[in-house]
C-alpha cells in the first residue's frame, strides 16, 4: 500500500512491485484476522507499546499471515519470534487510499509487477481477487494501474498472504528478479 501512495503521488520510481495487496479485499477474512488474531501489543505481551500499536496474539502468526499456504514450520516459528507492530492509524489510510481507491494506482507511470498467494486469505476469494491464475490475476489488477506502461502478474502457488516466508518463494523470487532486472535495463518486461 506505501507503494502505491508513494508511487501514484510522485511518479518518481522505474518500476513497482506489489506483494499481498490487491484491491479487492475479502472482507470477512480481513475482519476475522482482526478479530480473532490482532491485538494492541501492550495487550498481546508484546512490551510496553502505546495502545495504539497492533500484533499478533502470541503463537497466531501462522493463522494471521501463513494459513492455508504450505510453509516450513520452522519459518514459521522465526516469524512469530521476530514479529514487529504496526500502527492503528496506517491500516485505514492504506486500505483507503492504497486498497480500496484505484487512483493512486492508476497514477503510477512505471511498470508494476502484482504478486499474489494464490490461498492469500486477504485479498483472494470468490468476493475478493482472482488469485487463481496469472491472468486471472492480471484481469482483476491490471486495470487499476491505467497509466502504467506494462503491467504483469504472478501468482505464488500455494502461499497465503506472506509470500515471501511460503515454500513456494523461490518460484515467485525468480519472476520479481527477472522483472526486475527486465526494468532496470530500461524497458518493460516481456515487451
């Protein structure tokens, strides 16, 4: 979401990749993990933060960020040991201006490369993202970043939301360098 707000306010950037952020939501995930999962940190044990600042509850980082994707259970136990916070404040800016407005996405005027989970709780579902396919993925996303010169899609076989921690990683990590390497040289990916 920091991304896209800095992105589509400056256009200042050669190329945006996007990780576990679309912009359609499944609403009734994102309220469970808020719900079920999500705590000030004062509360979860988490040290004397301001109340204002979120986590996990201890031992749900798996349920949070991970489920239903495959993962290493070991990668799991080094994400809850060394989980931060976030502030309150972020989450509605973001999802607001980041997630739920296409405008700034349809400001950014480089190339973007979206990744997705393709069990990403979050952001995919019936009601939410087509996480199913690259393309489905790209028809869902593609639009909302009208002034991009190219755009591409790829979606992470059997991550969740943290695609980076999945066991599917190297897969998705080979796609962003080779998009990568594909902007830095100056042109768009694939065309």
């Amino acid at each position: 979401m920091t991304s896209i707000l800095e992105a589509g306010t400056y256009r200042d950037v050669d190329g945006v990749m996007i990780t576990g952020e679309a912009h359609r939501l499944n609403l009734l995930n994102v309220t469970l993990l808020f719900a079920n999962h999500l705590r000030p940190a004062v509360l979860a044990g988490f040290g004397l933060y301001d109340p204002g600042y979120i986590t996990t509850l201890p031992g749900h980082r798996a349920a949070a960020f991970h489920d239903p994707g495959i993962y290493d259970p070991s990668v799991i136990a080094a994400d809850e040991a060394t989980k931060d916070v976030a502030a309150t404040t972020s989450v509605p800016d973001g999802l607001i201006t980041g997630t739920f407005s296409p405008l700034l996405a349809s400001l950014i005027d480089a190339p973007v490369l979206v990744v997705e989970g393709a069990v990403d709780p979050l952001f995919c579902g019936p009601t939410a993202t087509d996480c199913s396919s690259d393309a489905s993925l790209r028809a869902d996303e593609g639009p909302m970043y009208a002034d991009a010169p190219c755009f591409e899609a790829f979606v992470s076989p059997n991550a969740g939301h943290d695609v980076n921690l999945a066991l599917s990683a190297p897969a998705y990590q080979a796609r962003a360098l080779t998009w990568a390497t594909s902007v830095i040289s100056g042109g768009c990916p694939n065309g």
